[in-house]
C-alpha cells in the first residue's frame, strides 16, 4: 500500500490524523472502531484494537497482552509448526 502524508488537525484539546479510506478499508476499519497506537521505534503502528471478552474466573486481566508477547517472542517457531 501506499504512503499518504497528512496534516495533523486540532481536535478539540488533541491533535488528530485522518486516514484514507482505502487504508481504512484495507484495516478493516470504520467510523467508531477502537485502535490501539504503538511506538516501536521512531514510527507509530496502528492496529485495529482486539474486542474484549469475558475471562473466566482465575484468569488474570493482563493475559492477552502477555500472551501476545509469547507468540511474538516464539513467532518462528511457532510459524514452524504450521506445515508440520
């Protein structure tokens, strides 16, 4: 996909980005949709923010975040295990 520059816009007390709509599209993204903003680096990364569910009883609030720095850590040997 192709980049797009922009113009931060003063939103209230915030400053705002737009994003095209054919990068929203390709995010699956619409009006409304909750994102989750990272710096990795110098370059911020967004993500279509993953919908929270229920856990169980006994299950801790941060187990999805931990869970997903296990499966990056451990990401090539778990992309191994797809063909096996």
């Amino acid at each position: 996909m192709a980049a797009a520059e922009r113009r931060l816009t003063q939103i209230g007390n915030s400053v705002g980005l737009t994003l095209p709509s054919d990068m929203l599209k390709a995010l699956q993204l619409i009006k409304g949709d909750e994102v989750r903003v990272e710096l990795v680096g110098n370059q911020v990364v967004i993500k279509k923010a993953p919908r929270m569910v229920s856990l169980p009883d006994g299950i801790p609030a941060d187990f999805f975040e931990v869970l997903e720095e296990e499966m990056e850590a451990h990401h090539e040997a778990l992309k191994g295990l797809v063909n096996r």
